[in-house]
C-alpha cells in the first residue's frame, strides 16, 4: 500500500514537471529558404565554388597534358630528360591537388567563405528564435529539418512563421 502511494505520487510530479515544460519547433530549411540574403549567400558560395573548381580543373588539365606529352615523347628521351619530365608531371599534380585542398578542404576557402556569409544569418535566427522562446516560455525549440527523429509534430507547436516575422520576413 506505501509503495503504491509513493509511486502515485512520484507519478504525480513528474507529470507536473513535464506538463510544465513548453515545446516548439522550427523548420530551418523552410526559414532559410524564405530570407533572400541566404539565398544571395548561397549563389555567391556557387559562384565562387565554380570558379575555384575551373581553376583546380585547369591545373589537372594541364598535368594530364604533360603526362600525354611525355608518354609520346618518352621513346625519344634519355633517362635525364624522362626524370625532369616526371617531375614536372608529379610537381603539376601536387599543384592540382595543393589548390583543391586550399579551395575545398576541411580549412579551406570555401568553408570560410560559407561561415563569413552564413554565420551573421544563423546569427540572427538563433537570436530571434532565443527570444521567442523566452517570451513565450518554451523550454525547448528543435529542429524539425535536421532532428530525423521527429515522426509526428502538431503544426501547432511550429514557430516558423513567428521567427520569420520577428526577422522581418513575412510569410
């Protein structure tokens, strides 16, 4: 009889403390997509990213052409020249690849140039979706894009719309 008045009661709190708890969710994807500077953010890093690939493209090119070059050449070559010509080859392929690690690595150009115009923008909706939050008392706000977890969300609890106005973005 204790037990199961004890568990009643600690039934009874934690539904209160849960009940207590206020939930909303957005959709990143649906709010980026409805700001015109990230999708100007977005052609820029297009652009850059096909100019940069054109570049890496032209130097791989060229080392591909060496390497023809030197396959028809290379009955007519003293191993001296052969040497010097493989060189040439190999130093032309670090190049491609030197440049394509600048451009496209983990550090490279690209990934500062995304976090320089995506940060002030992911910047500006976690401040928006902070205070919504705070005015309205959520003790949590989830990604409904990137939390695949999610099965079934009420559209009630989605604050999309609200974050956008509070950015100025009407929907």
């Amino acid at each position: 009889m204790r037990k199961s008045v004890l568990l009643m009661i600690l039934l009874f709190a934690v539904g209160m403390t849960a009940s207590a708890q206020k939930f909303a969710l957005i959709d990143m994807e649906y709010i980026l997509k409805n700001i015109p500077a990230y999708e100007r953010a977005n052609e820029q890093l297009n652009q850059a990213s096909k100019k940069w690939q054109s570049e890496v493209e032209k130097v791989a090119e060229e080392a591909k052409t060496l390497y023809k070059n030197y396959q028809s050449e290379a009955v007519f070559l003293s191993e001296e020249q052969k040497g010097k010509k493989e060189e040439a080859i190999v130093a032309k392929e670090r190049e491609a690849a030197e440049l394509r690690r600048t451009y496209f690595g983990p550090e490279g150009e690209l990934f500062k140039k995304r976090e320089s115009l995506m940060q002030p923008i992911q910047d500006e909706i976690y401040n928006a979706v902070k205070e919504i939050s705070e005015q309205k008392g959520y003790s949590v706000v989830v990604d409904r894009a990137s939390a695949t977890s999610i099965i079934f969300a009420s559209p009630q609890i989605d604050i999309s719309n609200e974050v956008l106005a509070k950015l100025g973005y009407s929907n």
